[in-house]
C-alpha cells in the first residue's frame, strides 16, 4: 500500500436500503479519493449480528454500482487490505489481538461485572437513563483475572479512559473541538460476545487498512474523541477526519427512516435517475467554487474540495431535487428516455399507438416518471370536459367561434389521407389564411376537442398523427356535438 496515496473507506452496516445519508457519506469518501488520485475502499461492517438483515450486503453492492462510485478495494473485488468484511476478521482474531496489546499497556481491562450490577450504576440525567462504568474491574489483580478467565465466566473488555483532564481533536470543518474526560466512560471495546464494538473494529480496520481521511456525519463528533484515545494508546497516527452536517427534510427535522425520501431506493423507485440523484446528494453539504448546478460524476471528481463542505444543516430540497431530474431528463437520449418511460406508458395506454411519439412530447415536461400519466392519458379516451373550456380570451375564442371552427374543419379532415403532422399542419394552415384569423383562434378549439385537457405535450395536429385520422374525427364531432348541446 502506497501510504502517500489518499484511502477513504465507505463501511456501512447491512441493515437495510441506503439512506440518503450513508449515500452522501459514500459519496463525499469516493470523490475525496478519486479527487486526488486515491484508493476507495468498501467495508462491510457486520459485527453487530442483531442488526443485520438478509440481502442488505447486495443492496450495497447494487447502489453502489447503479450510483457509480466504484470501490478499489472490497469484498468482491479483493485487494491487499483484506478481508473486508468484519465479521471475517473477527474470526481471524484481529480485534481480540489488538484488544489484548491495550490489555498489557494498561489502556484497557476485563470487566466480569453482570448485568445486574450494571444496572445498579444507571443514573438518569435530564429525563434519560445512562450509566457511567465505575472501573470496578481495572482493580482486579492478574491472579484474579487468570482465575475467572480459567473458570470461563464471561467477560467483556473495556478501554482504561482518564476521568481528570481534556481531550481534544480536529475535524477539517468543525474545528478543534474538546471533551472533559469525565464524560468518555470506559466503552467496551469486545463484547461478550467475542465481537468487537463498532467504535474498536472502525479504529484498528482503519489502521490496518492504512485509511487517511475519514468520513461519516457529524452525528459522530461526540465519539471521536474516543477515537482519538485509542489512536493514541496504539501509537498510531491520527487519521484526517471530515464531519458531514445533518441532513434535514423541509420542516427543518432530521430525515427520518419513514420519510419517503430517506433512502436511496425509494427514490429509484419513485421514478428518479440515478445520476439526478447522486448530483443532488453531492450538493447536500458542500458548495462548488462556481454557481454551477449540473454535475456529471466525472465533472465532480475534478470540483470537490472537502474544506466547502459546510457546517449548517443541510435541507433535503424536494422540489429542487424535482427540477434537477428534470434537467438530466431533457438531457437524455431518446431511446434511453423511451426505455425507462415506456413501463409508464404502458400503465396508462393499452391502445396500439405510437408510444415512441408520445415519450417524445413529454420528455421536456415531466420531472419524474411517474408525472407522465397526468401528461398522456388523455390518449387512451377522452375525458369528460366542460364547453368552457374551448374559451380563450388571448386568442379571443369563444363557444360560438369554436363551434364553427370545429364544423369547417370536420369536412376538410374527412377529406384528407394524409395523417401525418405535417399534412395536417399544411391543410389546417390554409384554413387559417383563407379566414384571415390567427393560427391559434383555429388550432385551440382543435386541440381541446381531441384532448379534452387545458394542458397537452404537443399541439393538436402532432396529437391528431398519434390519434389517427378515425379517432380524432369521431373526437372533433363529440366535441361540436358537446358545443351544441
């Protein structure tokens, strides 16, 4: 391993679909490595074996393929640092190892207590419940220790924190910040269990795994001093650390998990691209040099600075997350954009029309998939409308004047072959010269009689092609006999 290199490391828990969080902390990791030419490692963190859930390790891999950011190290892929799962390295006896040096340094010590005299240390401060360990154990003699150990009665292993003193530690955006000692408790760094704590396994995996800069959210300030200690007590070198602020909804309120757009998957599943999404993400928190908005995953790589990430909270934007989808789909190419809309379209038009068409009138309105079906279902049948709506004080048409439009056109429809949007165009163009009125005076009450919708994607003629020449006749006469009525 290249130790000048720049390592970042995303270790999520498999417990579940990816919030948006854990996605920007992946996020923020790959593109502060690939930012500087370095490695990005994936870790699987499964040492807390209540927490874990089936298939979750896949919905990691699927993200992270699906967003892009693609791991130099990891389970799947391998690479010198292995094994990058730590439920395999606890099984090799890493943590245990590790956990034994602090042991004979005197930075940690067995614990014996039970339960129930861990219970009788709780407090509660402020309405909630904590309990602060009281080194019971550190004043054990090695002969005591030997003995229980002997006769197996179950222990955990605790770090030995100092309870005078300050200890302080520097985040590249919030700054130094500093602990009283009192307040770090002797956390468990083995659990009875033989697996490693969170906070022990992400501080020797980090080590071992030559990790500079780390990143996770801000929610984790509080316990880097613990960190720090343990750093520390190895001797090891401190790595970089980079705090992300929190993400909140709209309310100013943390995302939470029941929110429908907490989690990456929910929003693939509400009709959002992936890249929409990932450039969404990466603007949760930091701000480029430039007023630029549109980002590729290639274009942020070269942009992202760490040191503008912010501090203050950042809100989880909707209907700018809305707009931006809605950029990255008139940006895409036709028969992409028609892959992905046609399911949509299926849902709503059983008819045989020409769908590639109708994706195309609607690839500059929507901004998500699931707004097409407000935009087209008017070609499946028409809808119940009311007279007024052929009245339009702009083009100064009236039920009177639409009425009339409608009856001099019908023949001249009837007449005509062609079907196509041009022809038709043509013959109803003619129609407007000849009457001396402007273009929309004749084309509104058109497109409202075979739409029957105030808002279409296209003009009346491109709908007319689609439709088809005995549909949108027997529409314009509904729409004439409706005008009568």
């Amino acid at each position: 391993m290249n130790m000048n290199k720049i390592r970042t490391r995303y270790a999520p828990s498999p417990t579940g679909k990816m919030h948006v969080g854990n996605l920007r902390t992946a996020l923020y990791a790959y593109l502060i490595a690939k930012h500087e030419d370095g490695d990005f490692l994936l870790r699987i963190e499964d040492t807390d074996q209540e927490r874990y859930v089936e298939g979750a390790t896949e919905i990691i891999y699927d993200t992270l393929r699906d967003t892009g950011l693609k791991h130099d190290e990891g389970p799947d892929v391998g690479g010198p640092a292995g094994p990058y799962v730590q439920s395999e390295r606890q099984k090799a006896g890493i943590y245990m190892k590790y956990a034994k040096e602090l042991i004979e340094k005197g930075e940690a010590y067995y614990c014996f207590c039970d339960q129930e005299r861990l219970n009788s240390l709780k407090r509660t401060v402020n309405g909630e419940e904590i309990m602060t360990y009281d080194k019971h154990c550190l004043h054990l003699s090695r002969e005591e220790v030997e003995e229980k150990l002997a006769a197996g009665v179950p222990f955990v292993i605790r770090q030995n924190n100092p309870t005078e003193g300050k200890t302080t530690f520097h985040d590249e955006i919030y700054g130094d910040i500093s602990v009283d000692n009192a307040e770090l408790d002797d956390m468990v760094l083995i659990k009875s269990d033989g697996f490693p704590t969170y906070n022990f396994a992400n501080v020797v995996d980090d080590h071992l795994q030559g990790i500079t800069h780390v990143v996770r959210g801000s929610e984790y300030l509080s316990s880097s001093p613990k960190y720090n200690r343990l750093y520390e007590a190895f001797g090891w070198e401190i790595p970089v650390y980079i705090h992300c602020p929190t993400i909140t909804n709209e309310e100013h309120k943390k995302l939470s998990k029941r929110s429908g757009h907490s989690s990456y998957q929910d929003l693939i599943e509400q009709g959002f691209l992936s890249e929409a999404v990932v450039n969404f993400v990466a603007l949760l928190g930091w701000s480029p040099e430039s007023n630029q908005e549109i980002f590729s995953l290639e274009e942020l790589v070269k942009a992202f600075d760490y040191h503008n990430i912010s501090k203050s909270p950042a809100v989880f934007d909707m209907v700018k997350l809305r707009w931006m989808n809605g950029e990255y789909m008139k940006a895409m190419d036709a028969d992409r954009f028609y892959e992905m809309a046609k399911p949509y379209l299926d849902q709503v038009i059983k008819k045989d029309l020409d769908k590639k068409k109708i994706a195309a009138m609607v690839k500059t309105r929507i901004e998500v998939f699931p707004d097409i079906a407000g935009h087209v279902d008017f070609f499946e049948e028409l809808p119940e409308y009311d007279p007024q709506m052929y009245v339009h004080k702009k083009m100064k048409t009236t039920q009177e004047t639409s009425l009339k439009v409608l009856q001099d056109v019908l023949p001249l429809l009837e007449a005509q072959d062609d079907f196509s949007n041009d022809a038709l165009y043509e013959t109803l163009s003619a129609y407007v010269s000849e009457t001396g009125v402007k273009t929309g005076f004749v084309m509104w009450p058109i497109r409202t009689a075979v739409s029957g919708k105030q808002m279409t994607p296209a003009g009346a003629t491109e709908i007319m092609e689609v439709l088809g020449k005995e549909e949108s006749l027997r529409r314009i006469q509904k729409g004439i006999e409706l005008l009568q009525g």
